[in-house]
C-alpha cells in the first residue's frame, strides 16, 4: 500500500506514494504473466477484500483494472483509497444471510430482506414486488455463489455470462426504468458495484481463489 501523507492532504486531496508498476491489464498483455502468478494475484485480491467486508466492515469500493499495480515482485499494490465505504451492521447481517439461504424455500424471509435493503418499498404495487423480487433475487443469488463454495473457479464461462446479463439488465432494461428502478440503499449499490469489479479482475485473472483463505488474517495486524 501506499504511504498516506495527512500533513498534505484534505477534504478533497488525499496525497499518497507514487508506487511503480504494470496496471493489471497491461500486465495481463504482457509476457511477464503466468498461470502460477494469476492465481496467487487473484487469491490477494479475494482475501484483501473479503478481509475488508467481513473484518474491517469497510471497503475500497472502486475496484477498477486502473487502482491496481502488480510490481517486478507480482507484488499487488492497491491505489485510490478516494471511495472507502463503511458497511453497518443493519445493512451487512441481512445482505450477507442472502448467501446462507434459498429464497425460494423462504420467500417471506426473502422479501423482509429485500424491504430492509430498499429494493422493495411500501408504495410498491404487486407487479413492482413481482418484477423486483425475482430481479435481485436472481442478482444476489450470482453475486453470492461464491461464498456458497470452499473454492470458486472465476475463470468459469458460465458465471461470467450470467454476471454480464445482470448487468445488462440493470443498465438498460426499459421495465426497470419503467418502474421507478433507482432504488436500494446506498450501501447496496455501493457493494454490488464493488463485487461486479472484483469479479471481473478475478475473471481477467483467471483465478480460482479458497473462499475462507482471509479468515487466516486477523485486525490486529492491520
């Protein structure tokens, strides 16, 4: 990581190291890469953010190709810690116990869980609770497949296809925008964003990560 300077920073200007290295998709063209170093580049990624979530309950939520650096080492380096997002327990319990559950065996838990995220509001009519629970219910369902495997494999074509739907969905679908579809609280649209990126760096990668390897670390070291 880089160091941060707060002497010359403020409000607005956060003044850090300049750090040297490939971003990841030059390093991904290049010839330096190889499949060893993928994955452990990938197992970093996952561990660092998953770490970030369920330990530190804030995240760096800007994980573009462009905020990272992988050095002569295969040193990973984080930059632009300009959007960190705190994850409070009201908003991380509910979304997180989507990931331990079916919600089509418990669809009334599904839909008090989608009230509490704001993806269903109480001026909702029944085609709009229709069309929103079997949108994000398909959308976290994908979004937490991996906590749901003691390995993920993100190189698999078929998860990758399925993310970019959703998010084809969600960018363009004339029914969304129809029906009023700019809700979900903030913190929802900010770890969703988070996940689309870090999933699509892994993609890149090719990696297969352990999905418990971050619990190995612990606060105290940060």
């Amino acid at each position: 990581f880089p160091t941060y300077y707060p002497e010359y920073s403020s409000e607005k200007i956060l003044t850090m190291d300049w750090m040297q290295g490939s971003h990841v998709s030059e390093y991904l063209s290049g010839p330096s890469q190889n499949s060893e170093m993928n994955q452990r580049l990938g197992q970093t990624l996952w561990d660092f953010y998953m770490f970030q979530i369920h330990r530190l309950r804030k995240v760096h939520a800007d994980p573009h190709p462009g905020n990272f650096l992988i050095d002569i080492d295969y040193h990973l380096i984080v930059l632009d810690f300009g959007c960190v997002k705190a994850l409070p327990d009201d908003f991380y319990s509910p979304y997180f116990e989507l990931a331990s559950f079916d919600p089509e065996e418990n669809p009334e838990r599904f839909e008090k869980i989608l009230y509490q995220l704001e993806i269903l509001r109480r001026d909702d009519n029944p085609e709009e609770v229709n069309y929103f629970t079997d949108l994000f219910g398909r959308l976290i369902k994908v979004l937490t497949l991996p906590f749901t495997r003691m390995e993920f494999d993100f190189g698999n074509e078929g998860f990758w296809n399925e993310i970019n739907r959703l998010s084809e969905t969600l960018s363009s679908d004339r029914q969304l925008r129809k029906m009023n579809g700019n809700r979900g609280s903030k913190h929802f649209i900010y770890i969703n964003r988070t996940f689309f990126g870090l999933y699509s760096l892994l993609y890149d990668l090719k990696a297969k990560v352990r999905t418990e390897s971050y619990q190995k670390f612990s606060t105290q070291s940060v």
